[in-house]
C-alpha cells in the first residue's frame, strides 16, 4: 500500500484528474492508514487520510475527513503526555484544527466522568457547547457544594457570568451576595454601609429576575446529558432555582432589617418574630414589617411554583 500511495500522490500532482474512484481511493489510503496504525504510527494513517489522490466528490472528501477525525479521538488521550504532544503539533502544522485534538480529550474526560476537565477542552472547541454543559451539570450542583468545591469551579462559573442574563450569572451573584453580605453586617454602623446595602438589594433583585426566566427553560434541561457523566449526580434544576431562590428571599430580609437599622445582632431574632406575626395574622402598621412579609410570601410562593 505504501508504494502504491506514493506512486498515485505523485501521478496525481503532475495534473492527471480522476485517477481513481472514490472507492478506489478508500482502498488504497483506507489500507495503508490501518497498516500505519497498527505500526504504532496513527499520525501518520491521520495525515495519509488528508491527502487526496484524485478529485472525489464532497461526500466522500467529508468521509475523509472524518477517518481522520476518527483516528486522532482514538488515540489522543493525554495532553500532558509528551510524546502525544509532538504528533499533536506535526498535524497542526499540516493544517489539522486545534479543535479535533480538544474535543478528542472532552470526549475521553466525559466518559471518564471528569466533569471538570471536560468543560476546560470543551471551552476550546464551542463556548455554546460548553455552556451548555455547565447548566446541567455544575449550575445546578453550585449551591449545594462544600466551599471547597465551589472555590474550584468559581473560575468556571465567573467564565459564563459574563452574559448578565445567563443562568451563571445568576448564580455567581447568588454566590457574591453571601460573601459580601457578611462584611457588610460586620462592619455596620459605617458611612458608607446604607449604599453598599442597596447595592446588595440590586444585585439580589438581578438574581431574582433571572432564575424566574429561567423557569420556562426546566423542560429543556430536564434528563439531558446526566449520562454522559458517569458518577456525576445532578441536582434537579427546579430544586437548584428554589433553594436559589430561598436564599434570597433570607439574604434580602437581612439586608432589608439592616437598612431599616435594626442592629446585627438583633436580625436572626427580629425575622423570625416577623414570621411568627406573619403566619398568626397579626396586622402591623410598620412599614418595615409590612415590606419583610411582602417579600417573605413573594419568594415563597416563587419557590413553590417552580418545584
């Protein structure tokens, strides 16, 4: 096979069209690729299904590719592995994408369950596609992780926040909130506090407005892609957007009583003494007590709609 590809690549590129058919052209690459790979020498068969011995119609020009395609998913499994990363950069500079050796080790990382590492080489292949992956695989996890693991996929997550109407970004100010929102009790009464608790109160408000939208995108997320990622246990989106939700409605309380100038201190036990009124049906006249109820029933009754 050897011989008779270099004689047909050489008769081809001295002009002589339609040497061979296409299934001609299969035999001969197609048998001398399988040789090349069994020698250890996959490359090699890559670079051997590039070349083109006659001027075949797109279909199989696409079948050709593919092949190609095909053999480096096969056997690119590693990108730390040197030896791997010499033959990946011999068919780059042949004009062999990037994106093929990224989404070969997306692949292998999804089967592995490496959720992780999947969605790193996917960001190199299709941003869409990642994303796509994170919505159902981390988004929905993020609240119920240990801080440790969320610290390991925050950089993940602050990728996608980016689209400020994006379910990540949603999440990522969830995530915001509660870090600040400690620093901000702690250190009242300050000049500055009052505007630093409005600026809470918005950045709640924006998280709100986005996991309600996406309500209407659960059926389209439901049972998608969980198999993809062996042992990886995913939190049902309608929990995700509830507890998402719940967290806020607790987090605007608080930032509602400070801004009202209750004291730190005094806040675990004024919200609860507010609920208490509130499921007695007892009417109070503040203001401050009227606006706590009002947001208390409003993400309740948000929560439950969604589970």
């Amino acid at each position: 096979f050897s011989l008779a590809f270099h004689l047909c690549s050489v008769i081809s590129s001295i002009g002589c069209p339609n040497l061979l058919t296409d299934r001609d052209e299969y035999a001969l690459t197609g048998g001398y690729a399988a040789q090349l790979v069994q020698e250890g020498l996959w490359e090699w068969a890559t670079y051997v299904f590039l070349c083109a011995a006659s001027n075949g119609s797109k279909q199989h020009e696409a079948f050709r590719l593919e092949q190609a395609k095909s053999i480096i998913s096969q056997h690119y499994t590693d990108f730390e592995d040197e030896e791997l990363s010499q033959k990946r950069h011999f068919l780059e500079s042949v004009g062999v994408p990037p994106e093929w050796f990224e989404e070969s080790l997306a692949t292998r990382s999804s089967y592995d369950g490496d959720v992780y590492a999947t969605l790193i080489h996917q960001l190199n292949v299709s941003p869409a596609m990642a994303s796509e992956t994170l919505s159902r695989t981390i988004l929905p996890n993020v609240l119920f992780m240990s801080a440790t693991d969320v610290t390991k996929y925050s950089a993940l997550v602050q990728s996608f926040a980016a689209d400020e109407t994006s379910l990540a970004s949603g999440i990522q100010t969830i995530l915001d909130v509660q870090d600040r929102l400690g620093v901000v009790q702690s250190n009242l009464p300050r000049s500055d506090g009052e505007g630093q608790i409005a600026v809470l109160l918005t950045m709640c408000d924006h998280a709100q407005n986005i996991l309600m939208s996406k309500k209407d995108e659960l059926d389209g997320l439901q049972g998608r892609g969980i198999e993809a990622h062996p042992g990886w246990k995913v939190v049902p989106m309608p929990v995700a957007i509830s507890e998402g939700l719940a967290r806020l409605a607790a987090m605007k309380m608080r930032l509602k009583a400070m801004q009202s100038g209750v004291h730190p201190s005094d806040i675990t036990s004024y919200i609860a003494s507010l609920a208490r009124s509130r499921s007695a049906g007892v009417g109070n006249a503040n203001t401050m007590d009227s606006t706590m109820a009002d947001i208390s029933a409003q993400y309740t009754q948000q929560a439950r709609f969604v589970l």
